[in-house]
C-alpha cells in the first residue's frame, strides 16, 4: 500500500494544480492525505476549500489541526487508510463471491471472520508513506512539530508486523523553483537521523501540484529520490540559514 501525507499551511500558488496531481496519484494506486497546519487564532479558510479537494481527488482525508495536534493526526491518517484501503478491496470481493455489498451486510459468524482478516493485513501488509512538507515561509515556526511528528510516525509504524517505509520531501526546491527536494529516503528507522529536515531558507511559493507530481514519480521509480538528493547535494550551501 503505498500513501502520499501532505503537510501544509497554505494554497497551491505556483504550477500545475495540486487536486489535479491528486488525481494522478490515486490512478497510480496512491492515497493522497492532507493535513492544514494552523497555530491557535490563526485562520486558514482561503486553503481549506483545496485542502479538501486535493484528498477527495486523491482518494485520501483531509484534516485541519494546530501543531499540538499534528503527530497524533499524522498517526491516524496513516492507519485509517490502510484499513479504509483493505476494506475496500475486501467489499469488492465480497460483492463478487458473495454478493454482499459490504461486511455489516454478512452474516454475524462471517463478518466476525472476515474483520479479523481485515485486522491482520492492516497489521501485516507492506506499506510505503511519503511525506511532502511545505516550507513556505509561514511554515518556519510549526516544522519542529512537523519533524517530532515524522519520528513519532515511524515509533508507530515500528510496532506493525509488515515492512513500513517512510520517505520525506520538502518544497519548493528554490526560490522560484516547482520542485521538491527529497531529504530522507525510503527508510523504516531514523534512529540514527538527528535532522530530517534541513535548515531551510524559507520560500515564498507553494508549488504544492508540481512537488506532489514529483514524489508520484519517486514511487514509480524506486531509486528517483537518490537521484534528486545527489542532485541538489552541491546546492546545500544556499539553503543553509
């Protein structure tokens, strides 16, 4: 199962449209999540109308939270939908063996057996996350949140039995740029990683649809995420505060 979470504070501005990209995503079989980070009184109603839509094309949810509540919901997300995923895929097959509509529609003895199997693939299948966080400059004072959330993530995911991968992307790649910038690969521990996200000279833009379309290609190609960060390796030095 494989998952894009978007974290943001804001609408898309530069490029092609993140609801657009969504859709890509959820054609190539990856769940578009978004999370709106706010701080207490702050409002952000002009980005909720995308927000929603972005996870309604991607197939995902949508949440507004403040930073307190952000390694908590980004933990929720991620499970939900995998059990939303399997259930699914599950209704499916019970219309074509059975043709049931959904679980509550089986008899109490099968439904108790068909949640317990839910319950295992959800502990048990593969799962890759790919997190995307947007560092435009309203974002500088929640990333410390954002990065405690990533590591409680991974805590959470370290206590299923499936293989669980996260990757993390920040953007945009320059001040100008359409881009993102991958700053951890695929990994299931980060154990060793004092700082996932770089010190980051803040951008102005939020091309939150070109950056989406990047990490879907980072899931078609499985070394793409390599390939960007030996890209931007000589590029370090502008981004450093």
């Amino acid at each position: 199962m494989r998952q894009l979470l978007l974290i943001t504070d804001g609408c898309s501005n530069v490029g092609m449209s993140p609801v657009v990209a969504a859709a890509h995503a959820k054609a190539e079989g990856i769940t578009v999540n978004v999370i709106g980070v706010v701080e207490r009184g702050e409002s952000i109603s002009s980005a909720e109308v995308e927000i929603e839509e972005i996870a309604r094309a991607g197939g995902g949810m949508s949440r507004l939270v403040d930073t307190r509540q952000l390694s908590q919901t980004v933990q929720m997300m991620t499970r939900k939908t995998v059990v939303t995923t399997i259930q699914q895929a599950v209704n499916k097959e019970l219309r074509q063996v059975f043709g049931a509509e959904s679980i509550e529609a089986l008899p109490p003895e099968r439904r108790g057996e068909v949640v317990r199997v839910i319950d295992e693939l959800g502990e048990s299948s593969p799962l890759k996350v790919a997190l995307l966080i947007d560092t435009s400059a309203s974002m500088r004072p929640k990333l410390a949140a954002v990065e405690e959330a990533i590591r409680d993530l991974v805590l959470s995911l370290q206590s299923r039995s499936g293989r669980s991968e996260i990757a993390v992307f920040h953007f945009p790649d320059s001040e100008n740029g359409e881009g993102c910038v991958c700053d951890l690969d695929w990994t299931d521990n980060i154990a060793g990683v004092k700082r996932i996200l770089p010190r980051l000279a803040m951008r102005g833009t939020t091309p939150t649809g070109p950056a989406m379309m990047q990490v879907i290609d980072f899931f078609r190609q499985g070394d793409y995420g390599r390939t960007i960060r030996g890209e931007m390796d000589g590029m370090t030095g502008e981004d450093v505060v």
